[in-house]
C-alpha cells in the first residue's frame, strides 16, 4: 500500500498517520541497495503500540513458536535492541543476519508484487517495510509492518537452515510464468507465513503471520482450524482468505522436509510443461 491506504484501513481517516507513512515511503523510494539503511527516530505514539504488541506476543512464544524461532529470539534482544520502549532498526536488524546466514533487509514502502519479493528471496534479500499499525488497532493491521516484519520473519532468517529454505522458495520464482508465480506465492503463504510444524509431537508455529498475531497464534493451536500434512500439489492449490484466520494450516515436519515440498513443486511443475509441450 505504501503510503496510499485504502478506505478500510485503520488509519484511513488519520492525517497524522497518512503523513508518517508518507514519510516512510519516501524513505524506501529513495534508497538504493548497498547504501546504509536509514535510522528512524520513532515517535512515542508507535514505541507505545510497538510495546503493547511485543509484550503480548512474547509470553506466547516459549508454548507455541517453534524452537528455532525460540533460540534465535533472544539473540535479537541482546544483539538488535528487541525490548519493550524501542522499535529495532532495520540497520542493526540487517548487519545481524548478515553474519548469520548472509541475509540482508531492504526497506520498502509496501506491498510488492508476488514475482518482485520472492526474487528478493532468491539473493538473500527480505523487503521489509519500516512503517507500524495504526494505534487504535495494535493486534491487526491489514498489510505487513515492521511488527509482523521483525517479529514474525526476522528471528527465523537467522536460522540456516530457514535461510536455505526461504532462499530455496525466491529460486524456484525465476523466470518462470505468472500462473506458475501464483502457485509459488500460495505455497509461500501456507509456509513462510502460516506454517507449522511438529516437535516433539506437539505442534508449533514457524509462519511468520502466526508469530506476528497474537490472536492467531493462539487460534492455530485449537481444534477450530483443519490441519493438514503439507503436500505440494495440494498446497499450491488451496485457496485462502487474507483479512481473517486460516481455516487451514500445512504441517510440516522440519524445514528440511519443507524444502524438499518445494523442490518436489518445482519438478511437478517443469514436468507439467513438458508434458504441455509434448502434446
């Protein structure tokens, strides 16, 4: 969305907020890749709603986030400033992962398209936006913010694993058609955002729209939604909604088990082609 917000968003009738985001569009418009990331000095009003999710969120984690996302949480306390009373920087957050599994962040107004962000994913590069939700909504916003962007996704780049995956995810989205990016952004939907998986028998969040929700993270694990093994050919083509919870989540067993869901992805496509061009 960037700085334009559509009618229904929070901050819509804000011009105080519209302002703001303004600015942080014009941050990211400007920047260009390999230049420092831009500190922001964030007012009380975001720190205060910064707060209020970070606090919540935190008590969730030890129960319901999987333990990679576990180890490498507190990391980002003691190393990137993650605490109650401070937004991270993007800047910190970046040099972090860079010595951790050569990830690095790129400041973004907001949404990109599907073919856009995975191929960021494909150089190791995540677009993150820099701006937070509207005040009088800390527990939704309609768009990814720097909540759900270093809440949800960061702590996870930091693990190589995840890294590989993720990386594994932006390769398979190049050069390849627009029916086949769909199909590839869906299976980045039940996955980077909304996977699960299991250990130790018990299910555990590893989607970053789940660590980034306090609502949903604690919905996931009820017996409300159906929970499904995830299955690339199934997956691809689940459909799903985006302003509500999941009414399906894919479960799988590791990220290396994941990984290979997508590599089988990527066969099953290039062998549908073939078979296209054969006849």
């Amino acid at each position: 969305m960037g700085a334009e917000l559509s009618s229904d968003h929070p901050g819509f009738t804000d011009p105080v907020y519209r302002e703001r985001r303004a600015q942080f569009a014009d941050i990211a418009i400007k920047y260009r890749y390999g230049e420092p990331i831009p500190r922001v000095e964030y007012t009380e009003n975001e720190i205060n709603t910064w707060n209020e999710i970070f606090t919540q969120l935190s008590t969730l984690f030890p129960t319901h986030a999987c333990r990679e996302f576990n180890r490498n949480f507190p990391l980002l306390v003691e190393n990137c400033g993650y605490r109650v009373g401070n937004i991270p920087q993007l800047a910190d957050v970046s040099n972090f992962l860079k010595e951790c599994t050569g990830f690095s962040l790129r400041p973004v107004a907001g949404l990109l398209s599907s073919r856009d962000f995975l191929a960021g994913l494909a150089f190791r590069v995540f677009h993150s936006t820099q701006y937070i939700r509207h005040h009088s909504k800390p527990m939704y916003t309609p768009e990814p913010d720097i909540c759900h962007e270093l809440i949800g996704h960061v702590p996870l780049f930091a693990d190589k694993k995840f890294a590989e995956f993720s990386q594994e995810i932006g390769l398979a989205s190049l050069g390849v058609s627009d029916e086949y990016i769909k199909k590839l952004a869906t299976m980045y939907w039940f996955t980077i955002e909304f996977g699960m998986c299991k250990q130790e028998g018990e299910l555990r969040a590893y989607g970053a729209g789940l660590l980034s929700s306090f609502g949903e993270l604690q919905y996931c694990l009820t017996d409300k939604p159906s929970v499904l093994p995830l299955d690339a050919e199934v997956t691809c083509n689940t459909e799903y909604p985006i302003t509500e919870f999941q009414p399906t989540y894919f479960v799988a067993e590791d990220f290396e088990s994941a990984k290979k869901n997508i590599r089988l992805f990527v066969c099953l496509f290039y062998l549908c082609c073939c078979c296209c061009c054969c006849c």
